[in-house]
C-alpha cells in the first residue's frame, strides 16, 4: 500500500533513508515540470529541481507534518524559480555587447513567431493548446496548470502562491475565460 | 466541469527529465549529509582545541601549586630517605600519603589532558577531511 507523505517524512525521519528516495522519485516530474513551465529550458529546470528537493531535505525537520508536503515542496521549488529568474534578470543585455557594440545575442536571437506553414500545420489539439496556454500570462498560465495538470486544490494553489485564496480563484476564472478565447480564435 | 479541463491538460506533453536526475538528486544530498558531517566535525574539533589548549596548561599550573602546599613531597621524600622506617610503617606512610594526594588538582589535569589527546587523535584520523574542508572554504 502507498504511505502518505507525512508517513514518509516521518519514517525518514526515524532513520529510514529508503522513505526520502520515495518521496523524490513521487515529486521529481511534478517538480521539474513546475519549473520547466516557470523557467522554460530544460537544463536549468533539471539544476533548480535538484536544488529544490536540496533545500527540501535541508529543512525536513523543520517541516510542519500537519501541513501538505505536496504544497510545502511546489512552495519551495515556486521561491526557487523567483530567485533564479531574479538572478537572471540582473544580468543587463547591454553586457552582451562586444567591444565594437555589436550585440551578439540580439543578432543570434530566433524568431519565435511561427510561420504560416507552421501554423497551417497546427491542426491537432496538443499544438493548439499548447499555443494557447503560452499566449496566456505565467500567472493564469500557473494557476491553470496547477489545477488541471497538477490537480491541486483552490486552496493548495493559494498556499503554494502565497495568494489569499478568492484572488487565486478570480485569477483561475478569467484565465479560463482568456483560454476559452484563444481557443476559439485559433 | 473541472473533469473536462483536466482531460483537455492531459493533452499537454508533459516535460521529462533526464534519467539520471534522480541519480543525481540522491547524489547532492548525500554529498550535503557528508558536508554537515564534516561541519560539525571540524566545530567539535575547534571547540575542543581551544577547551583542552586553555585547560591543560591552567589545570597544570593547579596540579603543581596543589602538590606544592600539600605536604606529599615532604612524605615522599621521608620514605626514599629512610625506606627502613617506610617498610615498618608502610600502611600509616601510604595512608598519609594517599591523604595529602591533591585530588582535584589531578582530576581536573587528567580530563584536560585526556581532552588534549582526544583532540590530537581526532585531527591525526580525519585530517584529510578536516583540512579539505577548511581549504575548500576559504578558495
């Protein structure tokens, strides 16, 4: 029979290392693909999930076994992914800039923007959706993730978002409402 | 409705991660367990270094002043010179001897020095690791 998490928490915690290598194979692809939709490339997705369940061993002891281990560790891994994107954003565009003020990356960027082939291409419901949901906002794009991909509870996504739980549910309605759309109009 | 949208998301591709994360994952924190080993090694490590090397040479000083003041040199001394006397009345000379015995003197030099050879021991086995850590701190 499958132990709950706090059964497991416990159990590592008596001495049972056996329960941890449980717990990190149940939460590594919910976890990576949390940060995966946060951050969007796969190797530094893979570096910020080892450091999540990291920092979630780190503070083990500390962890309240009342409260949800699922929400505990999607709020760590959601921290992380603020930290990361933080540190990123401290790095100016002007420094990829060589000396003559050619701007490498900008002249090595690729056009995102699909091209109408591709587009006439888009016919079965993954790319559709998949296009959708990236027109969306990270915010609604996370809630809605949560929820139907995650199944998590209004008042989980509120927990790990750190929101008060009434703005999570207005932001899951109008992101079904701005999804709805873009689905129709594609 | 919610059931809907959740068959409509198990359309989505999930992302997958590399086989060797878990590997790896197991690996970092095992690699952090010996890190917090070795931190505490080496605070044990220089708490007991400081402890034994302020106590060993103050409970030395004591041992000394106590042995000083205590008249067991004076009975030491009387048994060596006249060992004939000391053999007839070797139980009243052992007695005094063990009375005049600066106890505590020699109790609080004993822990101090057994903490200093605990201390010296410690560092000869876990050397390598004590010193590999502080080296890896400060580059």
């Amino acid at each position: 029979m499958d132990r709950s998490d706090q059964q497991l928490v416990a159990s590592y915690l008596k001495g049972d290392e056996n329960s941890l290598k449980v717990l990190i194979k149940r939460y590594l692809k919910p976890i990576y693909n949390f940060v995966f939709r946060y951050i969007g490339s796969s190797q530094e997705a893979e570096d910020i999930t080892q450091g999540v369940f990291v920092k979630a061993w780190r503070n083990l002891k500390k962890f309240d076994q009342n409260r949800s281990f699922k929400t505990w560790i999607f709020s760590i891994a959601k921290n992380s992914c603020i930290d990361f994107l933080k540190k990123k954003k401290t790095i100016p565009f002007s420094e990829f800039e060589n000396k003559t003020g050619r701007n490498v990356l900008l002249e090595t960027l690729v056009d995102n923007a699909p091209l109408p082939n591709q587009l006439f291409e888009q016919v079965n419901i993954t790319k559709i959706l998949t296009s959708a949901i990236e027109k969306l906002s990270p915010q609604y794009r996370m809630v809605l993730f949560l929820r139907y991909n995650d199944h998590f509870t209004f008042r989980e996504i509120a927990e790990v978002l750190n929101e008060p739980l009434h703005t999570v549910k207005s932001r899951h309605r109008r992101a079904l409402i701005q999804l709805k759309k873009l689905l129709i109009k594609l | 409705m919610r059931k809907d949208y959740e068959k409509l998301f198990t359309h989505l591709k999930p992302a997958e991660p590399s086989v060797g994360l878990f590997d790896r994952i197991v690996l970092a924190i095992q690699r952090e367990k010996e890190l917090r080993k070795t931190k505490r090694l080496l605070f044990g490590f220089l708490f007991l270094l400081v402890v034994s090397s302020i106590a060993t040479p103050l409970s030395w000083t004591m041992l000394i002043n106590q042995i000083e003041s205590s008249g067991i040199s004076y009975f030491v001394s009387t048994a060596l010179s006249d060992f004939g006397t000391f053999l007839l009345l070797w139980k009243d000379f052992t007695l005094a001897i063990l009375e005049s015995l600066p106890l505590t003197g020699m109790m609080v030099f004993g822990i101090s020095l057994g903490m200093a050879v605990f201390t010296l021991r410690l560092f000869l086995y876990r050397k390598r690791l004590l010193l590999g850590y502080l080296m890896q701190s400060f580059a």
